[in-house]
C-alpha cells in the first residue's frame, strides 16, 4: 500500500469555541496520509492523471480551514477528510490530523490535536 503525505500546513482561520475565537484567527497546523494505490501507478507512467493531485488536495484543505466556522477540531478533521475522500475517488482512507496551535487553556503551553481517519 502506498501513501502520499501533506505536512504541516498551516491556516490562519477563526475556529473554536470561545466567542474570541470566532472574531481573532488563530494558528491551525493540519497533516494528512493518503492511502491509494495509484501512488505505485503513477511512480510507472510519471504521469499526473494516474495520481491524487496533492496541489489539488491542498485546495480543499485550505477551502475548509478558511471557509465556515467551526467550533471544534474534530469537526475540523472529520470535514477534511470527508470532503477529500468524496472529491478523489483513488483514494482509499484519509488520515486527517488537525493541530490548534495555542489552544485557550490558562497555564497551558502546547498544542492540541486530533485525528480522524476516513475510509472508502
């Protein structure tokens, strides 16, 4: 099984759920593995049409993240990986992890994430 990774993209987006949240972007750090088998295809035939896009998958990332509020990142996740698994019918699971990188908890000095996992 072959894999294509996106890492470490970055958003300024307004997702949370603390009314500041929703008026001041923020830092968001989004990661995925895409399962596909086309990716051994395409690593034959050097040709685009026989692989996932990754500058298209980007795209809909971003759409996502800069697009309709959210007030969690697991909806976040989920979104991603549901609309990239609908969009590139070559893909067979999508693994989504989305990073709030200065999460609104007092005292607390790291990140948060989750990941979600969406399968054909």
């Amino acid at each position: 099984m072959s894999k294509i990774y996106l890492n470490n993209m970055e958003f300024m987006a307004k997702h949370g759920v603390l009314p500041h949240e929703q008026t001041t972007p923020q830092k968001f750090i989004v990661d995925m593995v895409i399962v596909a088998d086309c990716v051994a295809q395409s690593g034959l035939t050097d040709t685009l049409d026989d692989t996932i896009n990754y500058a298209a998958v980007y795209e809909v990332i971003k759409g996502v993240l800069e697009g309709e509020h959210c007030a969690l990142i697991e909806t976040l996740a989920h979104k991603v990986g549901t609309l990239c698994v609908e969009k590139f019918p070559m893909a067979e699971s999508i693994t989504t992890k989305v990073t709030k990188v200065n999460p609104p908890i007092p005292g607390y000095n790291g990140t948060v994430s989750v990941e979600v996992s969406v399968c054909r």
